[in-house]
C-alpha cells in the first residue's frame, strides 16, 4: 500500500536519503532503525508530505502522493512525534479533536469521537478531557499524541520515535498497549526509533537504514538470522542476537509432547518466550520445563537440548 521506489531527498549539497526503495504492505507495522542522522525522520516525512522528495516514487495505494488532495491526504495519515506537538494553551479533548475539526466535522460528532479516543488510551474523560498539556505526564502526553493521530481514523499512521524520551518502564507499558491496540486496529504503521530492542518487539517488518541508504530489510527473525554485515549485526546485539531471537520465539512451536516421564517441576505457560524459559532453566538449575495452558495443565514439554538444536537449525 505505501511505495518507496528510488526515492532520495538532497538538502542542498547533502543527501539525506538516498535511493531507497521499500514496500509496506497494508495492515503491517513497519520499523525504521539506524543511527541519528542516517536519514529516518526524512524517510517518514516524505511519506506525508511535510518533506517533497527530490527523485524517485512515492505511491499510496498505487497512486503517486502528489496526486492527493492534501486534505485527503491528511485524514489518511496519522502523524506521531516525540515531543507530541501538543497545543499548549488547548486542552486534551481540543487538542484530540483537531483533525476531525479541520474536516469539518459536527461538534456532536468530533465530541464522541474524542470520548472514545480517550477511553481507548486509557484517558479517563472526567479527568483529563480538560486538563492542559502542562498538566501531563511524558506518557499521558505521549497517549494524547496518539490518540490525537487516530482521531480522523486514517489508514497509515507514522510515529517518529514517539516514545524516545519516555522513562525505560513508562515506554515498555506504552510499546505493549501500541502492540495491543495494532493487534485490533491493522492499521499500516511506520515508526521510526533508533531502539533496536524496540524495533524488534514491535515490527513486522524491519529496515536498518545507514548514510541514506537502506542496508537490510525484511522480517525481524530473518535479519536475527541472517543479518547483511558486521554493522547489521552490531545494532541487533552482536552477542545478544541469539537471546534477541530466543525472546521472538513463542515455546509452544518448541515444545514436545509430554513423555511416560514424571513432569518436569518448573512449568511455564506456552504462550511465553523461549528467552523466558532460557531464563527459568538457568534461574531453577533445570534443563527441563513443563509447558501449561491458560488453566495451568501441561501440555508437554521443553528440554534445553532440544531448543539448542533447533536453533541451530534455524541457522542453517
Ligand atoms: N531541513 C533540513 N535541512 C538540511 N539538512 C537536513 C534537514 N533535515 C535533515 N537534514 C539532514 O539530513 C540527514 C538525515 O536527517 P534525519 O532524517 O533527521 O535523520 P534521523 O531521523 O535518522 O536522525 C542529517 O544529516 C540531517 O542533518
Ligand atoms: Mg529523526
């Protein structure tokens, strides 16, 4: 649904983005990683306009962007930043309502929709809908922001490291509910960070841009398992790549079925990472877990040996 094709932008004598050519299907959640000034934000820019290109095609839905009615364009794409660029001197529910107000909305309309906005990320109406954003937490900014670019229900929604200056645990809170709410939602993401961890928890589709350009792209796993170049290598963890891999894998595809042996005495639910298990083997001296539903009955299980294949396996 969005194509890149040869698509660079010079600012002068610089060239920020060079030549990059990327397809994002529709529905899916694509990440953009790489060190500061290799090009990102300018990527994601050009995407809605707020930056021409300077060569190459940008196509939504196979129609060149500068073919849109801006309007248009604008209630297709939601637009996410770090420092939220909220109205300081308007309040939470003024500031969700912009975009549905600049289409002209009804006031009845642009209310219930901000309403449900707020409910959805966790912004109790009462007690935020009036509130400045001084008033605000960086997280609470941030929910605001979002809600703020799905207030006109576009399709494609761009987030330039919208949780980059967040507290470690605010961000991780604020990562799983974007998860979640993706998981309903399907919209068409692209989302800029330069947190490689970040990146891998939440993309479907994973590019690592360096100097303008893009070095690698493809699934999160497929770059674990085969990344391009020693530089690839380095921003996915180096050392780290096999835990980084361990934490995308669920145990179930892992696990075998349950043996004439007596159960193993740690158990741990299916749907948890093989990172997860890694760490319960190392924390209760086992080399044998018992894998659990949802009701806590095992299901089968998963032995060390077994998952050290196996990932061997995947490499090859
Ligand atoms: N408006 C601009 N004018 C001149 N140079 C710019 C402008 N915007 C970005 N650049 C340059 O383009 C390069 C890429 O910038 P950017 O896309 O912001 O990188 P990133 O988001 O990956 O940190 C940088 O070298 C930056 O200095
Ligand atoms: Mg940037």
């Amino acid at each position: 649904m969005i194509e890149l094709s040869h698509v660079s932008k010079h600012f002068g004598e610089e060239t920020a983005v060079d030549d990059i050519t990327l397809r994002i299907a529709k529905g899916k959640f694509c990440a953009l990683v790489g060190t500061s000034g290799c090009g990102k934000s300018t990527t994601l820019r050009m995407i809605n306009r707020l930056i021409e290109h300077s060569a190459g095609e940008i196509t939504l839905d196979g129609q060149l962007i500068e073919n849109y009615d801006p309007v248009k364009l604008r209630r297709r794409i939601g637009y996410v930043i770090q420092s939220t660029g909220l109205f300081p001197h308007w309040t939470v529910a003024r500031n969700i309502g912009l975009v549905p107000r600049l289409l002209k909305w009804s006031g009845e309309d642009v209310t219930s929709r901000v309403s449900e906005l707020m409910n959805l990320l966790g912004l109790p109406v009462a007690e935020f809908a009036h509130k400045y954003p001084h008033q605000l937490s960086g997280g609470q900014a941030q929910r605001v922001g979002v809600a703020r670019a799905l207030a006109a229900d576009p399709d494609i929604l761009l987030m330039d490291e919208p949780f980059g200056a967040l507290d470690p645990i605010t961000r991780e809170k604020l990562q799983d509910e974007l998860a979640k709410l993706q998981a309903r939602m399907h919209k068409t993401v692209v989302f800029v960070t330069h947190d490689m961890d970040e990146a891998l928890k939440l993309a479907d589709h994973l590019v690592v841009m360096r100097d303008g350009g893009i070095v690698q792209q493809g699934t999160p796993l497929a770059l674990l398992q085969h990344p391009a170049d020693p530089f690839v290598e380095s921003l996915l963890g180096g050392l780290e790549r096999g835990l980084k891999q361990a934490a995308l894998t669920r145990i179930k595809d892992h696990m075998s079925s349950l043996g004439p042996t007596l159960p193993a005495q740690s158990r741990i639910p299916g749907d948890f990472s093989l990172r997860q298990a890694l760490s319960m083997m190392l924390r209760d001296h086992s080399d044998r877990l018992t894998v659990v539903d949802q009701q806590d009955v095992p299901i089968g299980e998963l032995s060390l040996r077994k998952i050290v294949k196996e990932a061997q396996l995947d490499k090859g």
